[in-house]
C-alpha cells in the first residue's frame, strides 16, 4: 500500500552492481598447474581416505549391532 517503486532507482544499482562483479572478476588469481594439481590430489587423496574410514566404522557398527542383536 505504502510501497513506490521508481525506475530511475532501479537501473542504478544494477549498472553499479555490474561493474562491481568485473572488478571482482578482475581480483581472481587463477591458480597454476602445478598448484592446480597438488590441490587436486590432496581433495582427492583425503576423499578416498574419508571414504574408507566410514566405510570401515559403518561395517564395525553393523557387525557391533548384529552382535547385540544376536
């Protein structure tokens, strides 16, 4: 009811916000390859790892429940 819009208002901010998100585009350091890969191998390395563990505390669990089950 008390809400106006003004369309002046509103190209504004999407101009600013534009230029805004190419100066932050123009800030990004991409990495290089031997960065690239090093990162690549420890995300990987450690998921493979993570994966493990809860596959070996699910299966002890599992095994732990089936005892007490019996």
């Amino acid at each position: 009811m008390g809400e106006t819009t003004n369309s002046t208002t509103e190209k504004a901010p999407k101009k600013s916000w534009f230029k805004g998100l190419k100066s932050e585009y123009n800030k990004i350091v991409w990495p290089d390859k031997e960065t690239l890969a090093k990162h690549s191998v420890a995300v990987i390395s450690v998921t493979v790892v993570l994966g493990a563990v809860i596959y070996l505390l699910d299966f002890v669990i599992e095994l732990g429940i089936g005892i007490i089950i019996g």
